[in-house]
C-alpha cells in the first residue's frame, strides 16, 4: 500500500522475443485428422489514442508532512501529501484510509495471497523516513488525475520516480487502483509519446 502498484504489462519487444519459444510448442488440442503447418510468427498492431493533458507544478513543489485530519482530499495533491504523511508517520490505518474502498479490498486480497502485513509495509516505509517528496507532473485523463513525484535522499540524489492515480467519489479524492491495467499509468510519459504493449494473452497460456 502506499504507492502505486506497477502496471502488468510487457513491451511488444518482450512478446517478439517468447514468440519463437511458443512457436516451438507442440500442437495442442489438434484432432489426428486434421493436419496443421508449422507455425509461423506475425503480430498484429492495434493502436489506442489516450487523449490526457500533462501540465509541471510550478512554485512550491517540496511536500511538507501534516497531521492525519489536517485536510479531506479536497484536491489529487492533497491526497498524495497525506499519502507521503502516512509514510512517514508510519500509519497504516491512515494510509489505507486514502484510498477507494474497491482498490482497497483487492489489495488487502493481494497481501493476503502474498502473506505480507502491514507490519511488512511499515518495515518498507522505513526507507522514507528522512526523504523528501517532490511534485513533478500533473497529469489529468479523463475523470482520473495522475500525479508523478521524485524522492531524494538529504543529500539531493534521486532515488526514484513514481506515478500516483487519483480518483474522485463522492466529492473527495482518494488513490485508487482502477488504472493498475491500464497502459498510461506506467507509459504516460513514453518517448515520442508512443509505446507497443503486448497483451496478457499472450503470456496466459
């Protein structure tokens, strides 16, 4: 929890290169009397247009932590300062709070499945503590708002990047996970805007 779970999904690049692998699988489920060729490897590009406007925060940037209640997710940056404050308050209750209640349940199920406590993830919020967190990025899409942060040590050095999705109910903004298979939320910022994804189709079998 805390942070924004990574996108599932692979480059094109990854399929093109598993495509000779499964190409060499046997037949499957093929009646004796019908014969088939060997197969052959083709892809087929389906290209999806994601309208979205990005926009830099100007101004003040660096998060200053609050106190739990200080302010109600009147805003996506209001979310993502409570967000770093849970961090580094180490609140799980608090943190969990900012969140969607169905991105909640099916991330509670994923720890379940993984064995991993909140005692787990305060463990990992631990790394934070003497960090700073830095708005980068506001990007809007549709009824959701991604914003992308930097975290630095004290001595100035990044030590990562991430994207947070934001989404609105009820008149307040809260984290969510609807966009965890979404392709924008880990490819928005691709180069030349542009980015081949394979689907998971490909890799269930």
């Amino acid at each position: 929890m805390g942070k924004s779970m990574p996108v599932r999904s692979s480059l094109l690049l990854c399929a093109l290169l598993a495509a000779p692998v499964l190409a060499q699988q046997p037949k499957k489920e093929v009646s004796p009397e019908f014969g088939v060729s060997q197969a052959r490897l083709t892809t087929l590009v389906v290209e999806t247009v994601y309208p979205m406007k990005v926009m830099s925060y100007e101004g003040q940037r660096i998060i200053v932590p609050r106190k739990r209640g200080t302010k109600s997710g009147a805003t996506p940056e209001d979310v993502l300062v409570d967000m770093v404050s849970s961090i580094k308050a180490k609140d799980f209750e608090w943190n969990s709070a900012l969140w969607t209640p169905a991105s909640l349940a099916g991330m509670k199920q994923r720890d379940a499945a993984n064995g991993k406590t909140p005692a787990d993830w305060i463990k990992l919020w631990e790394n934070d503590a003497t960090r700073s967190f830095e708005l980068l990025t506001r990007v809007e899409y549709g009824k959701y708002v991604l914003i992308e942060y930097s975290v630095k040590e004290s001595t100035g050095k990044q030590v990562y990047k991430d994207t947070i999705a934001t989404e609105k109910l009820n008149g307040k903004w809260y984290l969510t996970q609807a966009l965890a298979a979404d392709p924008l939320l880990m490819h928005w910022n691709a180069p030349g805007g542009r980015v081949q994804v394979a689907p998971d189709t490909v890799f269930n079998k």
